[in-house]
C-alpha cells in the first residue's frame, strides 16, 4: 500500500509538515463518503485506489488542499 509512495511528506492546514500516511488519506475519504446519500457512495476498493493514486503522485510534499482537491476530481 504506503511502498510505492513518491510523496513523503503533507503540510497541513496549519503550516505543519507532517509524514504522509495513505491510512490517514483512506481514513479521511471513507469519513467523508459516509457523509453523502447511499446512492454516492463508492466502495472501499476504489477508496484504496484514490489513496493509492495520491500517494503516486509525482511530487515529494503536498499541502492538504492539494490532497483534498485531487479527492475531489
């Protein structure tokens, strides 16, 4: 899961650089998505798979908002 991970690093809302943990990220998606109607909601494999696309992503440090904004596209 977190082995294949470029990114190593999140700056949260607050300034705080923090390690990156995909739990966290998959955590954070399964808390929102229980959030929208049952129609909504996706399934805990393609959870994984958007956790596992941000941690590929092309960049060593992500600011929270990058984070939340690739959750939503």
């Amino acid at each position: 899961m977190g082995d294949t991970s470029l990114v190593e690093k999140v700056v949260k809302r607050d300034g705080v650089v923090v390690k990156f943990d995909q739990c966290k990220i998959e955590a954070a998606i399964a808390k929102a998505n229980k959030t929208v109607s049952q129609e909504l909601q996706i399934d805990a494999s393609t959870i994984q798979s958007i956790a596992s696309s941000i941690a590929s992503t092309d960049q060593v440090q992500l600011a929270v908002e990058d984070i939340q904004d690739k959750v939503e596209s």
